[in-house]
C-alpha cells in the first residue's frame, strides 16, 4: 500500500529524502535535528554526512547501549531543489 502526500514548495525549496537508516543521524545518534541535517547535507554535502554516520556506526559495543538491532544499517539519501 502506497500512502502519499503532496504540498506546494516554491522555487528554491529544499527536500531531503532519506532512509531510516540515513535518519540515524538525527535519532538515535541526536547529532542533528531534522533542520540542522538538511542544512549539512546543503552545506557538507551527502558523502560527508555519510562517512560520519559509518564512523558512529564503528563500534558494534554501542549497540545495546544505543538500542540499535544492528550495527549498520542501509542509509540512502537524496537532496533536491525545487
């Protein structure tokens, strides 16, 4: 089941389309809030912000004290401009 929704964006807009994986970031991690993520991904770009997920992902210790299932987990992101 598809579930969608559409919202007017003027020109300039940024989206930043991300897995959940991707979303670690932000929770569980607390690195960012959803507005700072977008603007390093804008800023740093997406390779970056990739590289320090992976390098907060390195230890497998953490992921009971984190509560994360597994260590890493697929991360894919997207940024686009209206």
């Amino acid at each position: 089941r598809i579930v969608y929704q559409t919202a007017d964006a003027p020109a300039g807009t940024q989206v930043l389309v991300m897995t959940d994986g991707f979303y670690r970031l932000v929770s569980p991690y607390g690195r960012y809030t959803d507005a700072q993520l977008v603007e390093a991904a804008v800023s740093r770009g997406l390779g970056e912000l990739m590289r320090e997920l992976r390098s907060m992902e390195a230890s497998p210790e953490d992921d009971a004290k984190i509560g994360r299932f597994k260590t890493s987990d697929d991360a894919t992101a997207l940024l686009i401009e209206v």
